[in-house]
C-alpha cells in the first residue's frame, strides 16, 4: 500500500512542475525561462528607459538626445510587449521568484549561466549611479549616461543570448535575437560617442570567448 501511495504522491509532484514550467496548454508556466524572462526583461527595459529621460532632459548634443530617444521608443514597446506575452499566458507580472532564477539553473533543467546569480540582474545601475547622472551636467551627464548605458546594454544581450540557450519559443526566440542584435550595434555606436568624448566604457561585464 505504501509503495503506491507514494508512486501518485511522485506522478503528482511531476505534475505540478510539468504546469509550472509549460503551463496551460503548452503555452509557458509561471516557472518558465520564457515567464522569468519577461518579467526580468521588463525591469531591466524600465530602467534604461528611465536613464534614458534623464538624459533627454538634461538638453545633450544631437546624437545623445537622438540615442536616448531610440531607447525610449525601442524598450517601452518591447517592454509592453513583455507584459502582454504575461497577460496571454495568464500569469502574473509579478512574482515570488527571484530575478534571474530562470537563467540561474531553473527551468528545463538548464545548467547555472556563469555569470549570472539569482536575484542579480546584469547590468543594473546602482541607486547611487542613478543619483550621480541626475546631478551630472554636460559632457559630464553624457559620458555616465553613455558608460552607464553600455553596461546596461551589455547586461541586456547577456540576458537574451541566456534565453536563447533555454527556449524554443519562437515569440520569444525572436525578441532575444532582436535584443542581442539591436544592443550590440548601440554598444559599437555608445563606444564611438565615449571615445569622441575622451572617454572609455566601464569594463565589460560580458565573458569573452
């Protein structure tokens, strides 16, 4: 009798870990490396948008404002676009989870991401770097804004290129591509802007091959 009991005690634990990670349907469950993706992406997004206004208002040169304005409009849709896979997949845009649990060896069994530990999001700028850009002015604002941004970046294509490792989404696939092409080329662009202005990015965050 015990060794039955214990059977459908196992085929139900499977069960509930099957839902949370491939949820209803097949579509993603709230476990999933898409799920955490987006919910983290959406963060991530929401920050360099807010960078991205500070520097706006700040009045820099053309190619400053013209950057900013292209990440205000490139991660606001792509961060709407977040929430909406959320709400049709009938999950939360919330959860208990930490950030960056899904890249960190959860979810299709996935081995840990070298550089990347649960609860740390890649690239984020610290309260203090945020209140350091808002009181910067000029070239000054400019130089951390761009320094700020190209880690952040940075962070941002080391989370895409980890989905693309777990997923076979290809809503989703497709986003991260998107993200590691479109953030790569504004990493090269940011870099040229800081060398015109006698200025280096922080060290890379990124592994090197």
């Amino acid at each position: 009798m015990r060794k039955p009991l214990l059977l459908i005690c196992g085929v139900l634990v499977l069960a509930v870990a099957a839902f949370l990670v491939f949820g209803r349907d097949g579509t993603p469950g709230d476990a999933s490396p898409e799920a955490g993706f987006a919910r983290d992406m959406a963060t991530h997004h929401a920050q360099a948008v807010d960078m991205a206004f500070i520097v706006r208002d700040k009045g820099p040169a053309k190619e400053i404002r013209s950057l900013a304005f292209d990440i205000i409009n490139t991660q606001a849709n792509q961060r709407g676009m977040f929430q909406g896979w959320l709400q049709q997949w009938q999950l939360t845009q919330a959860t208990d989870q930490r950030p960056m649990a899904w890249m960190s060896g959860h979810g299709h069994g996935a081995a840990p991401a070298a550089t990347v530990t649960a609860g740390s999001m890649p690239g984020m700028a610290t309260p203090e770097e945020l209140t350091k850009l808002k009181q910067a002015e000029g070239t000054q604002a400019e130089v951390l804004f761009l320094q700020l941004m190209i880690r952040h970046h940075e962070g941002g294509v080391e989370m895409a290129e980890g989905l693309l490792k777990l997923s076979t989404r290809s809503e989703v696939v497709s986003m991260a591509q998107k993200i590691v092409d479109g953030q790569t080329g504004e990493i090269k662009l940011m870099t040229e802007l800081l060398k015109q202005r006698g200025a280096q990015p922080y060290p890379s965050i990124l592994k090197t091959s």
